[in-house]
C-alpha cells in the first residue's frame, strides 16, 4: 500500500506542470561613446549609444542630469548604433554635468554615465 501511494504521488508530481518563470526581456549591453562630448552654449554634440543583443526589442532612452534648457533628439531605438543629438540653448550654464543614459527593453535595463562640457558662447571681436 505505501508503494502504490508513493507511486501516486510521483505520477501526481510528474504531471504538475512546473511553474513558469518570469520573462524579463532580452539581455542587452549598452555602450556609450564619446565619453565626454563638448557642446558651446546655443550649439550641439552627439553621442552614439551602442545596443548589443541578438534579440529584436523595443528600447526605451531617458536621459538625466541634463539642464532644462538641453534638449535631445531621440530616434526609436534599435540593436547596433542609436545616434543622439543634444541642442543647447544660448543661456544654458557653461559647466561640466554627470548625464546618466538608461536604457530599458522589457524590465531590463542599463545605465551608462558621462561627462558634458557646456562651454561658454564664442564671441566675435
């Protein structure tokens, strides 16, 4: 008899499907360069933010650390080369600031930080 229920309980364990894991996206490294781009006040700089991963997946970009009056231009993100372009109003202060770069695909996500030089405006004499 204690065979016969040890054997029910096997079957029983058997047939119980295991429970899924979550599945938290793709795997991806994320790379920045360069790492301490320059840009005058009222001028522009870009960096490249590099995805490695097989897998096709949306990405999400966000940038802190940056002014108010720094802007981006994102494009929809992608494995490989994602180019960003930064504009810098006239009146932004010239400083060096920490940017921290994410970047999230799924519920993983990487985060990269740099340096930004803003320099002061170049007058003509």
């Amino acid at each position: 008899m204690l065979q016969a229920v040890l054997f029910l309980q096997l079957l029983l364990a058997a047939a119980t499907p295991a429970p899924s894991l979550p599945y938290y996206g793709p795997a991806f490294t994320l790379d920045v360069a360069p790492t301490r781009p320059v840009m005058r006040q009222g001028g522009s700089t870009q960096f490249t933010v590099f995805i490695r991963n097989a897998e096709p997946s949306f990405y999400h970009l966000s940038i802190a650390g940056v002014p108010a009056s720094v802007t981006a231009d994102v494009p929809p993100l992608q494995p490989g080369e994602n180019i960003i372009i930064l504009h810098c109003a006239p009146n932004t202060p010239h400083a060096t600031y920490a940017l921290q770069v994410t970047v999230a695909g799924a519920q993983n996500q990487q985060t990269q930080t740099f340096a930004l030089e803003i320099r002061p405006l170049l007058l003509a004499p």
